[in-house]
C-alpha cells in the first residue's frame, strides 16, 4: 500500500522566501543565491533586488566571494 502526503517539503517557494526575509530588520550587504535551476535562481535574485531593494546576485559555477 502506497500513501502520498501532500504538503511537506525541505524547500521554501519564492513566495516564502520572500515573506521570511522581510522580517530582517536590516538586509545583508549582499545576498547571493546559490540553489536552483538558473532560470528560477534568477527570478528569485530580481525579487530581491525589485521587491526588496537588496543587492542579490546568482553565484556562478566556480566563483569566489570575499565576505
């Protein structure tokens, strides 16, 4: 007997990413995104610039950041 359950995930949609980083009282310097197919992980590094006037960026392949 197979049972699915709906509902549960590891993951967060944009929408819930979004909603949990407006509680930030202050944003990073720089958030960057590094999780994602490259078409969603783009769309989501926008919403942070468009939505939430963060700098955001999506890491590529190989980069190296100086935090």
């Amino acid at each position: 007997r197979v049972e699915t359950i709906d509902g549960f995930s590891a993951h967060a949609d944009r929408g819930e990413i979004l909603a949990w980083l407006r509680n930030f009282k202050r944003p990073p310097r720089h958030t960057w995104v590094v999780h994602g197919e490259p078409p969603a992980a783009a769309a989501l590094a926008a919403a942070l610039r468009d939505e939430l006037r963060w700098e955001a960026d999506v890491a590529t392949d190989g980069e190296s950041v100086k935090l």
